[in-house]
C-alpha cells in the first residue's frame, strides 16, 4: 500500500504540488482578510447578568477604554496605615504599562 501510495506521490508530484500552492495561496489570502472582534456584548447573551452590569457601567462611566478606577470606602482614610497603602497600590499601578498583567490586590 505505501509502495503504491510513493508511486502516485511521485507519478503527480507536480499536480500536486500545484494544489498545494494554490490551497496554501487561497488560506493565505482568507487569512488576512481575518478580523479580531474584541466586543465583550456580542460574546455573552445580552439578558446575562454580567452584561447588564457592564452595560450599567457604561451608561454610568462611558466607554470602559482604557480607564482604570479605583473606589476606596473608608472613615480612615487618612489614618497612616491606609493611606500608606493607598500610596503603595498606587505606586505599584504605575510600573505597569497592561492592566491586564496585574496581579497586586490589596485590602484597604
């Protein structure tokens, strides 16, 4: 079976590689007409919670951007101790050029 399977692979080598070129021509071209959608509404049902909240947020805030709020909620805020944390959460914020790679929470 394979000698035969050779055989043919070498008897059409060149309609084959001919379909070879074309096929790998045409994904190439499909490929770059590819687009990215990076919409979170049309990954998540509309009537789901998550995305009543989100559109909440907008309404609210605008669009999400890139925009990074922090709310703190505290009769102590000028106390030393959180405000020194403020200041190190806000510190450790600025190295970061994608929000999405930070990985510093802290309870305030």
């Amino acid at each position: 079976m394979w000698e035969k399977l050779g055989k043919a692979i070498i008897k059409y080598r060149f309609v084959l590689l001919l379909i070879l070129t074309a096929s790998t021509a045409l994904f190439g071209y499909w490929g770059s007409k590819a687009e990215l959608g990076y919409e979170f509404t049309k990954a998540v049902p509309s009537d789901h919670p998550v995305n009543i909240s989100y559109q909440k947020f907008k309404e609210k805030y605008g669009q999400d951007g890139n925009l990074l709020v922090v709310g703190v909620q505290t009769d102590q805020f000028f106390s030393e101790k959180i405000f020194n944390q403020y200041i190190n959460l806000q510190q450790n914020l600025k190295k970061f050029r994608e929000f999405w790679t930070l990985s510093v929470y802290q309870d305030l």
